[in-house]
C-alpha cells in the first residue's frame, strides 16, 4: 500500500511538471515585430511589421506544413487573430538617428489566449539607426543662380505685363536637377515682388540631398516700361516721336486709309484721288492698353475730298466731302521705355493704322469693341 502510495505521488509531480513546462513556453508576440527606418536623418520614417511566417511556423511547430483537420483549425484561429492585430508606432516620421520608437501591440485576446501568446497590449521600444546624412544643396547660390549658364531669370515684355520664366541650364548633379516656379510670373511691374520655390524629385532626396532653402523672394528692377504715357517722354523724345508718327501717317495715307462713316459704313481715303489730309494733330492723352500690349494714339485730321463712291453709292460726277477735325487713332505696339525714359527699339515694335472716323463717338466705339477701353 505504502508503494501504490509512493507512485500515485511521483505521478502528480511528473503531471505538473508538464503543465508548468507548456505554460512557460508561451510566445511572446512582440519578438516577432520589427520597426524598419528609412529617410534622411532628421527626416526619417518609421514603418512597424509583424513577421507572420516565422509566428505562423512557431504556433504550428511541428505540424507546420502537415494538411490535417487539427493544422487546418489552428491556421484558421491564426488568420483571425492576425487581422485583429494593430501596430501602433508612437513616432512615424521626423526622425533622426538615436531617437527612440515604441510601438503598441493591440488585438484580439481570446484568440490570443487560446494560441498561448503573449505580449498583447504591451510596448517595445526600437531605437533610430541607419537614417542617411542629408547632403544639403543651397539652390539660390549665386555661384548658379540667376546667372547666364546656370538658373536663368528669363523675363519678357514690359512693366506693367512682363512675365518671367525660370530656366535652369545647370550642368552638374544636384543643381541640374532642381525644379524653379515664380509666383506670380505674369503682368509684372518693377516693384512687384516675386516669391522663388525649388524643389528636388523624390528620386534626388532618395539619394540624400536636401535643399538648404526652398524659397526667395525678388524684387522685380530695372525691367522695361511699357508706353503708356506721353508724360513719360523727355521734350526730344515727344517731338521725335510726333514727327515719326506723322511719317507713318502720310505713308500709309499713300496707300490707304479706311474712313469710317458715322452710319456704320467705310470709304478709302488716298492722297491721290483727290483728297487731303490736313492739320494732323497728335493728343498727349495716349489709350493704354498694358494687357494686350498695345498703346493707341489719338489725333485729330481735317479731311477734304472729292468722291465717286460715297457709302455704297457710286456718283457718276464726284460729290464734295469735308470733316474738319474728324478723329483717328494709331496702334503702337510694344512700345518700351528704360530706365532712362527713351525709346528701346524691338523688333515687334510697330506702328499700325487704326483708322479715321467721321465722329469721335464712332471712333470710341471701336476702340471699346476692339479693347475693351
């Protein structure tokens, strides 16, 4: 009896050695989640991931591989558990070298306990390593920018409706590679001040370069004017102005001036068929049209002549017309002053006949219908 006592005794012992060995084997979860960096220091990310393969192969053990109902079920309980599972980083990005990530593992614990996991709802912390030193880049170094083989400032027109465009001819890696804009980049006026951004592709900040600064500002001189006021000529100026106007007018009257009738019509005015044009007058008070680039000159001409034609009527003996002070306007195109205030001369710098008109109110209308002045 003393020896059946003995046995069923050393059996218990041997029982709950088992049960304490299988219950000191649990698995942690947090020995299979791993934080990986990556970016600039200073500038890093973090990105937190569970290895579910090596976990999977640890719960199955040796049935790992085996297709039996039992594997089946558990594979099942593990796919369920997997999705329950959040990974929750206290820091994701701004990173620099030596900083500390911790991330908390949450999910479902019925499912946990049923696989024997531990470590659910519980913290790791991962240290910051292996972020790249940024390799910075000044993107508005003189030595480059804004200069005639490196980043060119490229305006074009006149103040008050000059653009900019931004071209960057740099040879060399990193600086060939930055992208320019200008805000704004249209009807500009000196003065005005234009706010410069840079930028890198993704690519180029992968390989560790950084721009030191992205924006500048620039204050917009020495650009061009656009005629727009006979104020802004010297007394020369306005008198050579005046006498090249009046060259262009008696050329193109040898030619043709269209006339238009008050009534809605047109007739030709040219010199040689018995008309005259007399008493040119040029006003100070130019029409500027800075949008289109455009600045319309008024005057006054007293018209005389003998007509054939007259609003679509052909008189067998030619009728007399006369309309003194009848207005007209010239159209100057792109017409630039310097700093100076002289003239600059353009090859898209012309003159052209707006016309000669019966009534001032015709006139004025077509100038609205044609400029919206």
């Amino acid at each position: 009896m003393k020896k059946m006592f003995l046995l069923v005794a050393t059996l218990l012992l041997l029982s709950a050695a088992l049960l304490t060995g299988c219950q000191s084997s649990s698995i942690n979860l947090m020995d299979y989640v791993t934080v990986t960096f990556s970016g600039l220091d200073g500038q890093g990310s973090a990105s937190c991931t569970l290895d579910t393969v090596a976990l999977e192969k640890e719960l199955l053990g040796d049935k790992a591989g085996q297709l039996t109902q039992e594997t089946a079920e558990k594979m099942a309980t593990i796919a369920q558990f997997e999705a329950s599972l959040t990974l929750a980083p206290d820091r994701q990005d701004t990173l620099s070298n030596g900083d500390t990530v911790t991330v908390t593992v949450t999910g479902n614990g019925t499912l946990a306990q049923q696989l024997g996991l531990s470590g659910l709802d519980s913290t790791k912390s991962f240290s910051v390593e292996g972020l790249q030193e940024p390799i910075e880049v000044d993107a508005f170094d003189s030595a480059f920018f804004n200069t005639d083989d490196g980043v060119r400032l490229v305006f074009e027109g006149a103040s008050p409706n000059a653009s900019l465009s931004i071209v960057n001819a740099c040879q060399q890696e990193p600086a060939s590679l930055i992208t320019y804009t200008a805000e704004p980049n249209q009807y500009l006026s000196n003065g005005d001040t234009v706010t410069i951004t840079a930028s890198l592709p993704s690519y180029v900040t992968a390989k560790g370069y950084t721009l030191k600064h992205t924006e500048t500002t620039l204050t917009i001189d020495n650009l061009d004017t656009q005629f727009t006021d006979f104020a802004q000529l010297s007394e020369g100026d306005q008198k050579a102005a005046r006498q090249q106007w009046r060259d262009f007018f008696d050329t193109t009257f040898e030619n043709r001036i269209l006339f238009y009738l008050a009534g809605g019509g047109t007739v030709d005015l040219v010199q040689r068929a018995d008309v005259t044009c007399d008493n040119l007058t040029f006003s100070s008070d130019v029409i500027a049209v800075p949008d289109q680039g455009v600045t319309l000159i008024p005057f006054t001409v007293d018209v005389n002549g003998r007509f054939d034609w007259w609003d679509h009527m052909y008189y067998s003996s030619k009728i007399e017309k006369s309309f003194p002070d009848a207005a007209g306007y010239l159209i100057l195109h792109n017409a630039r002053l310097d700093a100076a205030g002289h003239w600059v001369s353009f090859t898209d710098t012309y003159l052209e006949m707006g016309g000669v008109f019966e009534t001032k109110e015709r006139m004025e209308a077509k100038i609205r219908s044609d400029y919206g002045v």
